[in-house]
C-alpha cells in the first residue's frame, strides 16, 4: 500500500518549496503540510481529536501518494532534474482529489474513537465542501469501513493513469501535461465521478460486491462493519482476505466505469514496471545522487508493520512555529568548563535541583532543527560525526533567547565536567538512536557516556533501522508518557530492555506514538509489554530529560537516517 518510491536527499528537491506542498490549514493553530517524503505537523495540542484529524490527514496524503503511478510522478519529478519543473503542474491536476481522500480518510478514521470528529472541520472551512461531497458519494454503502473503502477506490482509480508511461515514452525531458486527456489526470477524473447521483451508483456497486464478497468469505466481516458497532471488530486481522477482496473488487468497478468514458484505467497495483525503468533510468543518469525506492512488480504485499513503518518514518512533529534560534560555541577555546557548570547549575533547575543534559545529534540534524549563523553552519558541515554539545536556553545578546550549543571535543571533556558538576544534581546524556550507527564515534565516546551519566536514546530513526540492537525474541517493556502542559499536549514512548543500560524515547502525538506501538506489536522478532513494567529507577531522571527536551529540540520525527542504513 505504501513505499512505492520515495526520493530522499536532494538538496534542490521542489518539494521543500511551500507552495509545491499540500496545506491543512484553517482558523487554529494546528496546521499540516505534505511533501513527498515527508509530512510537516504542527498541533497546538489544545485539541486532541484535531489534532488526530490533522495527523491522519497529512498521513493518507502520503498513503495516495505512495501507493499510485501519479503519485510516484510526483516523487520523481523531485529526483530527476529535467523533471522538477513538472511538479507543480502535476500536485495542481490532483488536488481536489488529494484533499477530498484525505480530508474524507481523515475524518472517518478519527471518528471510530471519537464520534464527534467531522466538528473538527468548523475550523477548516475550506475542505468541509470537499468532505460534504465525498460523503455524498457514498452514503449509499452500507458501512464505515466500506465508506472508506469505497472513497479509496474512486481516489485510487483516479490516480492510476498512464502517466509514468508517458514519461517513459517521452524520457528525459519531453513530458507535459498536455499528453494526458483530461480523463487521463486525477481531478478530470474525479469530478467525471462524483457527477450525477454518484452515491445510487456506488451503493448498487457495493451491494454487489458485497454480494460476491459474503459467496466466497462469509458475511460475518459485512456484518461486523455497521453503522454504530465497535470499529475495530470490523478490521480484525481474521477479515484482511475479506477485505482485500472487497477493495479490489470496487476498484474494478470503478476502473470499468473510468474506462466506459475513455479513460486508461491501471490495475490496482499496475504502474510498478514503469516505475521500476523510471528508477534506473534516473540512478543511471545520476549515479551519484540519492537512490530512489520503488516496490517492483513482484514485490509481496506490504504487512502491517512495515505500513506503520513507514508513516511513522514520514511524519515531523514540530514543538515550534520554526526552527529555534542558536548559538554555538566550543568548550575550551570559547568558554572554560567551570563557566558551563555555573550557567548550567544556575539556569536548568527544577524544584530548586539542577540538572546537566548533554545532547549528542548528528550535524545534519542540528542544521535542519536549529538557526545558527553562518560561522556555526560552517563548523558544523565540517563535523565527520556526532556533535555532543551542553545545550543550555540564554540571551543570545541581542534581546532574545537563543538554544545555546557548547560543543565538546573529545571524552575527556565530558569527564572535566562530570568532576566539576560531582553530586550537584543528574547527569544525563541524550543521544539520538541516529549517531549510534557510527561505529568509531561510539566506540571512542559511548564508554564516557555510560561512565558519567544516565543514557537516553532518542528514537530519531525508524524502528527497522534499529532491530539489529534489539535481538529475536528481545522483550521490550513500554510506558505511555502523557507530556501535558496548560495549554498543549504531546505524547512519549519510553522503551527498556535487558540487552541496553539506558532507555529509548519516542516523542511525537497520540496517533504517531499509538502508531510506533502498533508497529512494535506487529515487528515478530519483539516481544513488547506495556504492563508491568518498573520505571522507579528513572523517577528521578525522566522529568528534567523531558523538560530539557521540550525547551531545546525545535522538532521530533523518525527520518534522521533517510533511507535508512539497510537501504528498506
């Protein structure tokens, strides 16, 4: 269903251009943005089912995106030079059906759990025509999730046109949009659906369909799937054969009908060829830029985990409008150690305690998260591994506050300043699951680490990426963490087990952490416990970690290693 192609890496990427980008935006705080490989969130926090809405939103924009050949012209028109012009005329002919999916999708998967979802749109009045319509269209199918289903079908089938064939036929450089009909690119698609009594239409197919379904499977998933009853009971992994059957079975009725008025209509799957040649076409040509990723026909069907996965990998959860304003500086030539610990034990108090956290990130990271100036982007872009730095919130002089970065050379820095802080109070070490996969840098710096401090990883990185440290059979104990403030609130997931000294942290919304959960409970090599497990010895630790965090990290996602290290 997903990870179709995905570009990653390219610094003139068109997608990092706001106006190239899918917006959910509206009358409040919370605001979403999708590009291809990646969503942008920025939840207020102040409302939890919007802010469920707005992350399920920009989710089933990657979802369509990913898994249609004119999705995957999306993608790769931000590889390929010649083509990064297209992208804008590409995104412009499919929005009406991107924000239709994915405001519709959005909605309805929020309100299983909670009823009162659809309000949510008050607050974005430009998209509550776009979900009026799409209901409309199949209010006759009996069902929320076949509703679902059904919305799937008609955006799908509008998506999958021949455009990757054009781009074959017309490779490298003499593809426009004016080689597809109108019938042939998404929005003409769309509005030839939804014309007329299109919900009458859909309700006969589905009645049909429900039909052949319940003559090969039973009825006892239809049945399960009924205005009112629990949700989750009608998408038990006991009906996935049903309802992959029932997807399959309105695409093609869908396609026949796209067909009837002169469409070229894909298979559900079709396109994977094309991408496939597209792909080796564009590594070929620029053998030194980023891989591109594409599923090949023969490909099996993508599990649960791996799903999960990969919306987990897409999804950036911002804490700030923007990246946070920076300083940095290096122990030693520009600020002596006893001048770190004395800013530190005065300024990072909680309840009278004060606390040292260092903060290990690759340089890339701090680039993307923080607003340093030229000197310092230059220090860092010549970095060759982790920077571990003392982070610490003061006046940058000029004002204002800023995250300053007191970066430390070698370990014997970081004992200078475990001798110097002594008992005053914890010291704890933050070091992003990404910077572990040097294995030089760790090896000269993970001793120190463990000697001086308590250990906190930061999941930066998807969990696949991370397997090899958790051995078959690895049982994991979890804890929820609800991180609320008076007037926000976000989500943690903090993880434990007998093969590592420290703790992993996850931090994002509730569907991201519910999501990074499910994803562990579908990996078969983990065992993960979410009851029972005794934290008392972190009590002490975890509060000024998180408060350290919330006032010093600009955003939290999974992509720091994009692809990641295994190259899935």
């Amino acid at each position: 269903m997903t990870g179709d192609a995905r570009p990653d890496g390219n610094e003139n990427d068109p997608w990092d251009e706001d106006h190239l980008a899918f917006f959910l935006d509206g009358l409040t705080g919370s605001t979403g943005a999708y590009r291809p490989r990646r969503f942008e969130l920025r939840g207020d926090g102040k409302d939890g089912v919007r802010d469920r809405v707005l992350h399920a939103h920009e989710a089933h924009h990657a979802m369509l995106n990913d898994s249609t050949t004119w999705g995957i012209a999306l993608h790769l028109s931000a590889r390929h030079r010649p083509w990064q012009a297209l992208g804008l005329p590409l995104r412009d002919a499919c929005r009406t059906v991107h924000e239709s999916f994915a405001t519709f999708m959005s909605v309805s998967a929020v309100s299983g759990r909670f009823p009162q979802a659809e309000r949510v749109l008050e607050d974005y009045p430009d998209y509550q025509p776009l979900y009026v319509r799409t209901a409309a269209a199949v209010a006759q199918v009996t069902g929320p999730h076949r509703q679902a289903l059904a919305v799937s079908a008609l955006a799908r089938a509008s998506m999958q046109t021949p455009v990757l064939q054009r781009l074959l036929e017309t490779w490298p450089d003499g593809f426009t949009l004016s080689l597809l009909r109108e019938v042939d690119r998404p929005d003409g698609r769309w509005n030839r659906l939804l014309r007329g009594d299109r919900g009458a239409l859909m309700g006969a197919a589905a009645k049909a369909v429900d039909q052949e379904v319940a003559a090969a499977f039973g009825d006892e998933a239809l049945t399960a799937d009924t205005p009112g009853a629990d949700s989750s009971a009608a998408v038990a992994d006991a009906f996935d054969d049903t309802w992959e059957r029932w997807e399959d079975l309105i695409y093609r009725r869908v396609a026949e009908e796209l067909r009837g008025m002169g469409a070229t209509v894909l298979p559900f799957l079709g396109g994977r060829a094309e991408a496939v040649e597209l792909a080796d076409r564009i590594q070929a040509d620029d053998p030194d830029g980023p891989p591109v990723r594409v599923q090949p026909p023969d490909a099996p069907h993508v599990d649960d985990a791996t799903f999960e996965a990969s919306l987990v990998r897409q999804a950036r959860h911002w804490i700030v409008p923007e990246p946070r304003p920076a300083q940095l500086i290096t122990l030693g030539p520009d600020v002596d150690p006893e001048e770190v610990v004395r800013v530190i034990d005065a300024s990072a108090r909680i309840a009278g305690r004060p606390s040292l956290v260092t903060a290990i990130r690759l340089p890339t990271r701090l680039l993307e998260g923080y607003a340093f100036d030229a000197r310092a982007e230059e220090t860092l872009a010549r970095l060759e591994g982790p920077a571990v730095a003392v982070r610490a919130v003061a006046d940058d002089g000029a004002g204002g506050d800023a995250v300053w970065h007191t970066l430390l050379r070698e370990p014997t820095d970081l004992h200078r300043l475990a001798e110097l802080w002594a008992d005053r109070g914890p010291l704890l070490h933050c070091v992003a699951a990404s910077c572990l996969f040097d294995r030089g840098w760790q090896s000269a710096w993970l001793p120190a680490l463990e000697e001086t401090g308590r250990l906190v990883v930061l999941l930066d990185v998807g969990v696949v990426s991370v397997l090899p440290s958790w051995p078959d059979g690895t049982v994991l104990s979890g804890l929820y963490l609800d991180l609320g403030g008076p007037d926000w609130n976000r989500r943690g997931l903090l993880l434990a087990s007998d093969h590592h000294t420290g703790v992993w942290l996850a931090v994002g919304d509730d569907t991201g952490i519910e999501t990074l959960v499910s994803q562990l409970s579908h990996t078969e090599s983990l065992h993960l416990r979410m009851e029972g497990g005794d934290w008392t010895d972190w009590a002490e630790s975890l509060q000024p970690m998180l408060v350290h965090l919330f006032a010093t990290e600009s955003f939290f996602d999974a992509a720091a290693l994009e692809p990641p290290p295994d190259g899935t």
